[in-house]
C-alpha cells in the first residue's frame, strides 16, 4: 500500500499485529509511524505502549518479550524498529516464524529501506500492512502540495504557488512541508496562498543570489561564480535548496530556448518561459552563452545533480554543485 493512501485512510484501519514501512522517504515514514502510533495505541496515549529501538542493535529476544508483554494500563503495545535491515537480515528465520504466529498483544513495526516482494517473509505479509514510502514524482509533487496544504494546514493554495514552491525547494516532501507550515502562519487569517506569498516569504533571497551567480554564468566567469556559489554554502545555504533555485531559472531557460527554435522573439520567449521582467536582458545573455548543445542538456544535467544529492554519488555536495556551475559557466 502507498503511504499516502494508508494516511487518508488510517482512521478507519483496523490494527494489524505487523507492518513494515520501506523506502527512502523518511517524511511519509514519520507520518505513518505516527498514524500507527494513533491507530494502536488511542489519541491519548502516555507513551508508556511506544517502544523504539535500533536495529543495528536490536536482540530479538528482548524484541520478542516486549511484544508479549502487555503495558501498564493499555491493551496493546507498539514495538517499532528503526534501521531494521540489519535486524531483518539477523533474525529472517525467527521473524519467518513470527509472521506465521504473530503476538496478539503487540505490534510490530519494521524501518526499512529494503523489502523484496519475492521473499518468504514479504509473502507472509499482506498488501495492506506493506507500507511504500518512496518521494513523489516531481511532476506530481505540486499536485500533492495543494491537497496536502488544505488537509493539513487549513490553506487553499493555489496551483501556480505549489509549482513556484517545488521549483524552490525540490523534491524532498518533509521540506515542502515545512515550508507550508510556514506559508500557512504567514497569511494569517487569509485562506488563500498564491505565488506572491510564496515569493515573498520563500524565494526573495534566493531568487536574487541565483540571479547573481547566473550573471557570473552569463558572462562565462566560472572562478566568480564558484566563489559565490561557496560562500553561500558556507553561509549554510543547503545544496538542495540552491539546486530547487538553480532549477527553476534553468527550466526557465530551456523553455525559452525550445519557444524561441519555434519562431518567437527571445523577449516574447522568456517572457512566456516566466522571466521577469528586470531579468530578462540577463536571460537572453545566458541562453547566448550557453548555446544550442547545453541547453538540451540542462535535464539530464539537473536530474544527475538531484540523484547525486540524494544519494546515488559518492562526491561531496559541494562537489555536485560546483560541477553543474563549471558545466553552465565554461566558455564554449
């Protein structure tokens, strides 16, 4: 089951003995725990049922009597086990036989990154309490953005903010949220968020800072626009925000770019692709700068940055970025 799908309908669940959660989105894997903290344990629980534990370390023996063993003043316990791979590869042939015969006292929660379909203990297992927690696509990220937004925090925001919001902050869901929360605060006891408030209170500063650094991009001065690009890091500016920046002026450019093939002036171009206006007279220098050849690049150049941030490169951050600057900025 999706773990967005089990949040929408974990109110009306009825407590399983087992769930394991697997994926790298630890946001959605925070709010489920949490939901399942709710759905066994009561809205009012005091915590006394709730038991975390690591699974690098995790003995099943002590797992297994937590499990049989009933809380002071409730029905159930929750033993929920972070990190369980490891855990999971340890004790396959006791948990085989505990998925067959769980507690009928405690529930067991697996963390992990992991979970083959094809395993004995994933068939054990049924679709209902197999919990995906995986980031969305980012084409449906502004989609998500605005549904989530009015269920959680009482907002209406519109289409056009959430695209602004994802392009800013990328694809990391826990993030979104945040700045929702924050969005939300910010426009008081208006109901509606549009683009200006997430301009105002999200982009400002970012915005201006990329505009900086893709003018050294537009002038070809790659050693200044690394420099900048490292004292924005060292001023704590995170990677994937600048690369959630980067990324909206670069699409910005490629769209320009493909309108501009088709006939349309480089002013009426950019204009359509959403370049303001104080940033257009820069805009059309980069696209001169960068060429025909890097632009079409730019996607699969974003995309390898964005995979390289979340983990599937062994360079450092700093790195990653740094090489997409040299990549835009070097002279043809």
């Amino acid at each position: 089951m999706d773990g967005l799908t089990f949040l929408q309908s974990a109110a009306k669940a009825k407590p399983r003995p087992i769930y394991v959660l697997h994926g790298d989105e630890h946001f959605l894997k925070r709010r489920v725990t949490a939901a399942l903290r709710t759905l066994v344990l009561g809205a009012d629980d005091d915590g006394f049922g709730l038991s975390y534990r690591d699974g690098t370390s995790a003995n099943w023996a002590e797992i297994h009597e937590e499990l049989e063993t009933l809380p002071f003043l409730s029905s159930r316990r929750l033993v929920v086990i972070e990190r369980a791979d490891p855990f999971v590869t340890r004790e396959r042939p006791r948990l085989e036989k505990y998925f067959a015969k769980p507690s009928k006292t405690g529930v067991l929660v697996l963390d992990v990154q992991s979970w083959p379909a094809n395993t004995k203990l994933a068939k054990l297992l049924p679709e209902t309490a197999t919990i995906v927690c995986t980031a969305l696509e980012m084409r449906k990220l502004p989609e998500w953005c605005v549904q989530w937004c009015a269920a959680q925090h009482g907002k209406a925001l519109s289409a056009s903010a959430a695209r602004l919001l994802v392009d800013l902050i990328g694809a990391d869901m826990g993030r979104l949220d945040q700045e929702m929360a924050k969005l939300a605060v910010y426009a008081g006891s208006n109901t509606r968020i549009d683009t200006a408030d997430v301009d105002q209170l999200i982009s400002r500063g970012r915005i201006e800072n990329t505009w900086k650094i893709f003018d050294l991009i537009g002038a070809g001065q790659t050693g200044e626009a690394l420099l900048l690009l490292d004292r924005l890091l060292d001023q704590g500016e995170e990677p994937l925000r600048l690369l959630g920046a980067f990324s909206l002026q670069l699409r910005r450019l490629a769209q320009a770019a493909r309108l501009h093939s088709q006939g349309e002036s480089a002013s009426a171009a950019l204009e359509r692709a959403g370049v303001p206006p104080f940033g257009r007279k820069s805009a059309e220098q980069q696209l001169r700068h960068l060429g025909r050849p890097r632009l079409d690049r730019i996607y699969d150049w974003l995309l390898e940055t964005d995979l390289g941030l979340k983990g599937s490169s062994q360079l450092p951050p700093r790195t990653l970025l740094e090489r997409l600057v040299v990549q835009l900025a070097r002279k043809r």
